[in-house]
C-alpha cells in the first residue's frame, strides 16, 4: 500500500516558481505514493498536477482566519497523510500550527523557496515566525532550493543545520530544448533579423525583479548599440508603471511587454541575450531555463541563487544588485562580443545538467522516505 503524501502550496496558478515545483513533484510522486494536493486558492489557469486536489478558498480576514484553520485541520484529518511537504512560508506559518495543536503526528517537511531576509524586509513578523515556528519538533526537515539559502537559514535564523537538506529544483531539459524550436509568430520580423541584438528576461512583473533598472539601462545601451532590442515576458502590478517608465525614457519602440506566454522557451531561444534584473532570489529558475536554451546569461549577483547557478560568474556574467550603470556595461560587453556569447552558449550545456529533473525527484524520494522511516 503506497504511503500517503500531502502537498500544501498556496495554489497552483500558472506562472509561479514554488507552484510550479509542486505541480512537478505531483506529477513525479504518483507512481510511489498516494498523492494529495491542497491549496489555499483555486485559478482558472493552473499547472497540471496528480493525486487529490482540494481547496479552502477563505478570505485572509480576521473571521476567515478562524474558518481557515478549521478548513485546513479538516482537510488533513480527513486525508490523514503520512507526511505533509509544504511550499512557501505562508502555508507553513499555517501548518505547523495545525500540526502542533491538533496532535497531527504526521512528519513535515518545509520547502523553502525565497530568501526570508528580502521577502520579510518590511514585515518583521515573517522573520520571527520563522526564527520560532521553524525550530519547534514539529518541522521535520527544511528543504531550501539552494546552498546560499541553507546559509541564511542556519546562519542568520538560527536553524539545526542537521534539519537542513537543500534540494535543486529539477527541469525536464529536453522537453524546453523540444519547446524551445517551435516557430513564433508575434515579433517574428524581428526575432528572425539576425542583424539585432535581442536582450529578453521573463518574470513577474513586481518591484523584486529589478525591471526598473533593466528598462533604464536599456535606454542607455540602445545609445551605444541602436540595432538592439528588450523583450519582458510576464504580467504583474506593475506593468502600467513600467510601461510609463518605457515612454519616458523613449524606448516605446524598441521595448516589448509580452504579458504571460505558455511557451516561453521559444522566444529565449530566438534571443541572443538573457538580463536578469532580480533584487532578491531564492534559486531563480528562469537563469536554468535560459542555460536549458543555450543563451547567455546576465544577471544580478543577488544573495542567493544566480552566483551559486552561475558558477560565480564561470557561466555568466554578474552584476551588482540595483546597479543601472554595471547593467549597462555588461550588457554592453556581451552584445558587441561573439566569442563571449558562443563560450558561454557552450557552457551552458554542461551545467544544466545538474539540474535534470530526474536528480531532483531522486532527492525528493529519498527525503521522504528517510524522513518515514525516522518519524
């Protein structure tokens, strides 16, 4: 009789990280053991997933609080797991509570996906929470998404580095390289001229990922080189702003919101050059979906995640965080060099490998099932 696995994640909505991965480890679990999935909030657009999928769908007021917990305690009683995965600290910070007061003996494991030092800068309380919820017996294992987020963790929260076991987040490579050769159809004039230079990034459109400052070192690198152009795959709170920021720097025409795109591989293939302009990462997939695509990489050396991809810039190129001017310089640098493009379009190859799916689920399986075996 396969044992019993619970994933709880805030949704499944297409388009995030930690949603992502749990959609995945769904997926990858099933033929083990007997899945269940339970989110906080339902989409329309979400990603595939397998097993048992409920929902509470409670608003975040003080008298929702109260249903909430009782939805959520509900809903794991009834499934009556024999672990519990959650993703992101919202849905911990929910758990682990549950757990600890109803007596619910099954082992937790926390997958941690975004450096609390930047995600809790203005909200205090979150860093606190961890500091003390983290700690209790309760939490089994923390599985953070990289090697920089396990120092934080142990480091500056105090965490029992023996509760700590970081995990890669795994892609299937060969499907994105498969993806990645469909045809496009929007822009394809300018994606098929070979004489231009296309800068291209994908992220949520929110302060966090540095757009501001791509946008600005944009209009600056378009100065030195005029046959260049930025393409921004992603919606978010931000886009009117952004778009305002394109028309007062007189970019209009040479910067493109994309919105969200189902097939993003396609477009960073046609590109010649990634920007990440991230403040702040845990592990940012988008730099391993971009080394999967063979294209060379800029990105901002953020504390944790693109330095630790990047080999500390042996894959890459890296810039100061916030830095307008360093961005242009190196985007500058990449788009007149050939050779630098083509080594590290190579390199990329190699280096994606460590981050193959099959390695990732490998890794989830046998945190699980020590994890049951020590419970």
């Amino acid at each position: 009789m396969k044992r019993k696995v619970l994933i709880v994640v805030p949704s499944l909505m297409f388009g995030g990280g930690a949603e992502k991965v749990a959609s995945t480890l769904s997926l990858n679990l099933s033929r083990n053991y007997d899945i269940s999935v339970l989110t906080f909030f339902h989409y329309d657009d979400i990603y595939p997933f397998k097993g048992k999928y409920y929902t509470i769908q409670e608003p975040h007021l003080f008298g929702g609080l109260i249903l909430r917990y009782y939805k959520i305690h509900k809903i794991i009683k009834s499934i009556n797991p024999d672990i519990i995965i959650t993703f992101m600290n919202k849905t911990s910070f929910w758990v682990i509570p549950i757990k600890y007061l109803s007596k619910i003996n099954a082992p937790l494991i926390i997958s941690v996906n975004t450096n609390p030092n930047f995600h809790y800068r203005k909200r205090i309380y979150g860093k606190y929470l961890i500091r003390f919820l983290y700690k209790l017996k309760k939490v089994n294992i923390i599985v953070p998404v990289s090697k920089g987020l396990k120092k934080i963790l142990n480091y500056k929260y105090k965490l029992n580095n023996d509760k700590i076991t970081p995990i890669y987040n795994g892609f299937d490579i060969e499907s994105i390289q498969q993806l990645a050769k469909e045809n496009i159809s929007d822009y394809k004039s300018i994606f098929n001229d070979a004489s231009i230079i296309k800068f291209i990034t994908i992220g949520r459109l929110s302060k966090e990922k540095g757009h501001k400052y791509l946008i600005k070192a944009f209009s600056k690198v378009i100065r030195e080189i005029p046959n260049s152009r930025l393409f921004i795959i992603g919606e978010g709170i931000l886009k009117l702003k952004l778009q305002k920021l394109i028309k007062s720097n007189h970019v209009e025409n040479k910067v493109f919101l994309l919105g969200t795109k189902k097939n993003p591989y396609k477009y960073i293939s046609k590109a010649d050059i990634f920007v990440l302009s991230s403040l702040h990462e845990g592990l940012p997939t988008v730099l391993i979906e971009a080394l999967a695509c063979n294209l060379p990489i800029i990105s901002t050396n953020c504390e944790t995640g693109p330095n630790e991809i990047l080999g500390g810039g042996r894959y890459g190129l890296l810039t100061e965080v916030a830095n307008a001017s360093d961005l242009v310089e190196k985007m500058i640098f990449l788009a007149k060099n050939d050779e630098s493009r083509r080594n590290f379009a190579e390199k990329s190859i190699e280096r994606v490998k460590i981050y193959e799916k099959r390695k990732f689920i490998d890794n989830w399986i046998k945190i699980i099932d020590d994890t049951l075996k020590k419970a």
